[in-house]
C-alpha cells in the first residue's frame, strides 16, 4: 500500500506517494544527513531531471542503501 506525504516544493505543494519501505530508507537518508526528509525531498527534485519525483525517491533509496550493501545488483549504478 502506497503512503502519501506532501512537500513544498519550488513553491508548490506536491504529493508523493511511495511504499512504507522506501519511505523508511529516506527518513534514514535524512537522518543521517542530518537534513529534514523535506530538505531530502526537495534535493531530489532539484536533481532529477527529466525522471518523475517518485522514480527519482525510489532510485534514490535504491543508491542509498546500495552504499552499504556495495555487492548488491543496485550498486552497479551508483
């Protein structure tokens, strides 16, 4: 089930809908970089690109935890 959070970003108000699961791997992004999950949020958004928000949280938690599980098929990417 998804789990929608909203954000302020670039004047806007914007929903995300993600998994628990992803959810929970960027609150320990946040965390850990001592930032705000909406400082987190709004860093992914300024460098996404062309890739819609949702892709971009999901690929970003799938390169976070890759970080410390460097033989998993996701660090590859990162």
């Amino acid at each position: 089930m998804l789990k929608k959070k909203s954000v302020m970003l670039a004047g806007h108000a914007t929903s995300i809908a993600l998994e628990p699961e992803f959810w929970a791997v960027l609150d320990d992004e946040a965390a850990r970089r001592e930032m705000s999950l909406a400082g987190l949020l709004k860093d992914i958004d300024a460098t996404r690109g062309r890739r819609p928000l949702a892709s971009a949280c999901r690929v970003r938690a799938l390169e976070w935890v890759a970080q410390f599980a460097p033989d998993s098929p996701a660090s590859d990417s990162v």
